[in-house]
C-alpha cells in the first residue's frame, strides 16, 4: 500500500531524519521513497507499506521524532468533484509547497481538456514537476523543466480559474534569469 505523508522533523540535519526514519520503515517491512524538502523544512515522502496496520506502526514509531503534518493513502481513488472544485484544491495544494498533489490532481483536468485550456494546464503541470525536483535537491532538472513550461504559460485572461498566470509566468522567468527555484503562490 502506498501512503504519502509531510512531518516536520525535530533532527535538525534532514539527512540524519532521512535515514532514521528510513530504518524505522525497514524494520517494520516498509519502505520510503521520493523525499522531498519544502521550503519550511518539512519533509514528504511515499511510504510503501505492506498494510494499514504497518503504515500505523511506522506513524506511531515515528512521532516522537517528526510533528505529522498531514498522512493520506494514495491508494483511495479520490470522489468525483466539479472542475472548480478540483482547481481551487490544486491551488491550495500548490500555495502549502504540495507540488507533488497539485500536479496529480490537475491531470485528470489536463487530460480531458482542449486547445489552449489544455496548454496551459500542462504548463502549470509542468511547474510543479520542476519544484517537486527541486524539493529533491534536483536544481538543473527542475530549471530544464521550467524551460519547457515557459512557452505554454499564456492565457488570454489575467486569472484561469482563480490562478494567476502572469504571476506564474513571472515567477518563471524570474527563477530561470537567476537559477533559483524558490516557492511561490498562484
């Protein structure tokens, strides 16, 4: 079973977190894959976890060691929501530095969409892949996938859906003319 999770460790170096709860989640018969750093210093991660009760157990062994900020199973198909709905979450997810979530709920949304609503959303996409790379200490991957999203972020209005596209825009331009990928709101 596949659970991601954000804590906040109390360890101040990450890597020293990284690999205790690392072994926390072997011993046990888990794993954790993909970390991703936000900026507040926040850690996410997938834990892989053969049932319920061992994603539990490794939460409970845990604890004493990370403040959880939020634990979810990706394995729960996710209820119908009206487009709306599914944007104004994506936003949320996108302002919280949960990139990973923004990206995956717009996708369905991307897929179904067409023309330059299509193109657009990719790009948003596409932004939130590059800071999911850079979460992951991937500078140069996270900078290349910006440049394939610049392109596309262009919409004739100023909002999409409550997301402010110039701003994302500018955002982008700005972190390619400086090489630097801090987080930002849409």
């Amino acid at each position: 079973m596949r659970f991601l999770i954000r804590m906040i460790p109390k360890e101040p170096d990450r890597s020293i977190f990284l690999s205790e709860a690392k072994s926390i989640a072997r011993s046990i018969g888990a794993s954790i894959k993909h970390p991703r750093w936000t900026s507040r210093g926040a850690l996410e991660v997938d834990v892989f976890a053969p049932s319920p009760e061992d994603f539990q157990l490794f939460m409970a062994v845990v604890e004493p060691l990370a403040a959880t900020e939020f634990a979810r199973s990706l394995d729960e198909v996710p209820p119908f929501k009206p487009k709306d709905d599914v944007l104004k979450e994506a936003i949320g997810y996108f302002d919280s530095e949960r990139f990973w979530e923004c990206h995956e709920t717009l996708e369905p949304l991307w897929r179904s969409a067409k023309g330059e609503e299509r193109s657009l959303l990719q790009a948003i996409i596409l932004v939130c892949a590059a800071l999911v790379h850079e979460q992951r200490g991937e500078r140069d991957v996270a900078l290349g996938i910006y440049r394939r999203a610049l392109p596309q972020l262009a919409w004739g209005e100023k909002t999409y859906h409550g997301i402010d596209v110039p701003r994302v825009r500018k955002n982008v331009e700005v972190s390619l003319a400086k090489g630097e990928l801090p987080p930002f709101a849409i």
